[in-house]
C-alpha cells in the first residue's frame, strides 16, 4: 500500500482498509501528540452523526453504555458537551486547544470553554529572535553542529528563522489549567513539518513561560508543548502549550507572558540543547479577569471519613505493603465547579496518631503511568450504568505544609448538569496496593532495593474505600 505523506491521509486510509493496519509500524510515523490530534479532528470532520455508536458496540462491548448515555443526551438536545468529551478518559482543559476553532463541530465544542478563551482576548504585546551566533555558548553549539556533520552556523542559512512572526492564536486559563497556542507564521513552514519535510528539519517547543509582570517561571520544558502538525499550511505552523499551575495566577485586568520558544535543528539532535539555532521571545497578554469570569468556578469543600482495613504500599527507596487500619482518617474534598470541567481535589486533613508522614503520603501518592500505581485513585458512573469512567491520570502537588493534594477533573459541564441530575452521577474512591513488582510478589515486610533501568511490570489490588453522589450545582 502506498505511504501517504499527509498525516491525514494516513488516518483516513487506517480507518478504510483493515489491512492497512498491518503496515503501520513501518511506516514513518509522526509524534503520539501529533496523531491523537488528528484522530480528533476527524472525529469531528468526517464522522457521520450517530456513526460512532455502531462502532463503539463492535470495538468495545464495556464502553457501548458510554455511548449510550451520550446518545441520550445528543437526542435530549440539551446537553451535547457530555456526547463529545466523556469517553475520552485523558481529558484535560488544555486539549480543547488541539482542535483548531475553525474544526470545532456542534458535537465537539463546548460553549462554556468556548466563552473562556473568547474572553481571555490575547494579543500580542512584541517579538525578540535571538540566534545561535549571539548566544553565550555559540562555539560550544557550532563545535557540536560540526561533530554532528553539520555545517557551522551560517546566516545565509538562517536569516529566514530570524523573520518568523509569532501570532498568539487562544489562551484557555480556568484558575489551575493554563494553555495556549501560538501560530508561527512563515515561508518556511514546511520546515517544522514531518509530513511535508521529511526528516523534519526544524522544530520548535516552548522552553519556559515567564510571567512577565512578576518575573516568575510559570513551567520548564517538561511540561506538555509542541507543534500541531495537523495545523501546518504553506504560510505557517501552530505550537501549543499546556501547564498546570499550583496555584492561581496574582493580578487583574490585562496581564503579561513571555513564551521562550527554541528553534531546534533536528539533524544536529531533536531533544538536547545542542540542536539549538535559536530562541523567539514573544511576549503576549489576555485578560485574566474575563477568563475568569468566563470560568464561574463554584467551590465547596466537605470531609469524609474513611474505616476499615487496607492495605498500603510504601515507596520510598524501597517498596513494601504495610496493613493499615482507616478508622480516624479524614479526607478533605474540594469540589470546583468550572466551564473548563469537575476539578475533585483531596487532602488527608485527619489521621490516627500512629500515621507517620510517608503514610498519610502514600495513601495520596500515584506512581507510574496511568492503570499501574499504588495509592488512592478516582472513577464515577453515570445513571447507576455499569461503565466506569476514569479520569486522566491526576495532578498530586505537594503543599507548604508537606501534605499532599491530589486532583482529577471530569469533563462534565454546566450545560450537562439538567441531564446529569435526571441520571446521576457515583464517584468512587479507591485504593490499589502492589501486589508484585516485576513478577516478585510484594508482602508486608518485603522490600525491593533496587528498580529497574527498563521500566515497572507491576500488578495491584482494588480496595474500596468510598462511593457517594456528585452533587451538581
């Protein structure tokens, strides 16, 4: 079968032809982030209204009550918000951005965000490029270029990165989320584009985010950033970028960010510093205020006791499980209701006096990617219905206070709420313990001194510890 340049193409011929499947791990493949937002996209693009209940039920028996419950709610014709984002269990606010606004459909877009970013109303405020030559280490870049079989650094190459115009596209801020994209407007858009360059000559990445009215690094670059590759034309590509802050921005009115975004020659390295052509300072604001006014957080804040017997795993260096007893432990809930979702955040507010801190940690402390960890985890169902709906994988911030917080949105939204209250909504807290780490099984003394360099083959137990309805405003 012929390899299609065009990621969406791709995406169209898999979804046509079965076969085609079989050729896809030797196909050149774009980046995870890339093709999840393109499947998006044509979810929203092609599919035909209802088409997805049909496949749903074939792929996936368990998730067919998901699509069920969405379809009721498409037909009520009061909440389609839940119809387009509840299945999708990796939910955070800042994947609304990767559908770009032109290719949000009824059943995709949620009026609620859309109101958000309209009235974080960003603009551009001005625009530094600073390249390799001016910059402290330039020699040591240009002796890596040439070790690399590159060329040294030559203007005639790269004046053309000099001139890119950065144009601030949406900001999406909800108090805790803040993400936005930045189309990069150039010639020479091709050359940050896997599918149209090839090797992908260039790429660009926000390596921090400076809060320019205070000073203050709002995140490094581990936090999620990239081009969209879906969004390239012939005059540009759009970079996104997602954070999720510990605490709420401080300021009114129109306030002021700085993104630091690095140009990287890919064929020198794709990931470390000395790839580095380049950094674009573009400095942009929005309206704090009316974002969060569009937000209408609505927080209340409850405890709840926890009793019985369970079972801890510790981490710390070394693994074991330790039997606790749950009596006198108290945790606090705080509920905020946004536009942007169902923030559910806890804290171990009260613990017997024999709970030593790593306890009162552990209790709160996921590990590992997503499905494998010890510690407490959130789902909830919807209308007694058997579907378990999990959120993505949660947040858990260490507070002043050493203690930690542990949070998880849901995607449901103020327009779902009628229909939600006709049908429900369970959360369920629970608690998983290592049952064995790497094929050894994990017990009440046993310890394991040393973690492998390759990765966690790890199996746990479920232990349930509360189940109560959501109440929705």
């Amino acid at each position: 079968m012929e390899y299609k340049e065009n990621i969406v193409e791709q995406e169209r011929e898999l979804r046509l032809d079965p076969l085609c499947a079989l050729l896809k791990e030797s196909r050149p493949q774009p980046p995870r982030r890339s093709r999840e937002a393109v499947r998006r996209t044509l979810d929203s693009i092609e599919t035909p209204p209802l088409a997805w209940v049909g496949r749903f039920m074939r792929r996936s028996p368990v998730a067919f009550g998901a699509a069920s419950l969405a379809l009721v709610l498409l037909l009520s014709g009061t909440a389609y918000a839940v119809a387009g984002w509840l299945h999708r269990d990796d939910y955070k606010p800042g994947d609304y951005l990767d559908t770009p606004p032109e290719q949000r459909t009824e059943a995709s877009a949620v009026p609620e965000i859309e109101q958000v970013v309209k009235d974080a109303a960003p603009k551009g405020e001005g625009v530094n490029v600073v390249m390799l030559p001016e910059m402290e280490d330039a020699d040591t870049l240009n002796q890596w270029r040439v070790k690399m079989d590159q060329k040294k650094y030559d203007e005639a190459d790269w004046a053309w990165v000099r001139d890119i115009r950065p144009e601030i596209q949406e900001v999406l801020y909800d108090g805790t989320t803040f993400a936005y994209t930045i189309r990069l407007n150039t010639d020479h858009a091709a050359a940050f584009s896997q599918e149209q360059h090839g090797d992908k000559w260039l790429d660009a990445f926000t390596e921090q985010t400076v809060y320019t009215d205070t000073g203050e690094r709002i995140a490094t670059v581990n936090s999620e950033t990239g081009l969209m590759e879906e969004t390239f034309a012939e005059d540009g590509i759009t970079l996104h970028s997602e954070y999720n802050l510990n605490g709420p921005l401080i300021g009114s009115g129109r306030i002021s960010f700085t993104s630091e975004i690095s140009v990287m020659d890919v064929n020198v390295d794709d990931m470390a510093h000395i790839g580095t052509l380049g950094t674009i300072y573009y400095t942009f604001s929005f309206d704090l205020d009316g974002a969060l006014a569009a937000t209408n957080a609505n927080t209340k804040t409850i405890e709840r006791s926890l009793s019985g017997n369970a079972v801890l795993t510790m981490d710390y260096d070394t693994m074991w499980n330790q039997p606790v007893n749950l009596d006198g432990v108290v945790l606090e809930e705080t509920t905020s209701f946004r536009s942007t979702g169902v923030y559910l955040s806890y804290r171990v507010k009260e613990a017997p006096v024999d709970w030593t801190a790593q306890m009162r940690r552990s209790l709160l402390d996921p590990t590992n990617e997503r499905g494998k960890f010890q510690g407490m985890s959130v789902s909830y169902t919807l209308g007694g219905d058997d579907t378990v709906y999990e959120p993505a994988f949660p947040e858990v911030v260490v507070q002043e206070d050493g203690t930690l917080a542990y949070t998880v949105i849901l995607p449901l939204f103020p327009s779902d709420y009628e229909v939600l209250k006709q049908r429900g909504v369970t959360v369920r807290l629970a608690l998983h313990a290592v049952n064995s780490f790497n094929e050894e099984p994990v017990g009440d003394t046993w310890k394991q001194t040393t973690f492998p360099e390759n990765g966690w083959d790890i199996t746990t137990s479920y232990q349930s510890l509360l189940s109560f309805p959501l109440e929705l405003p």
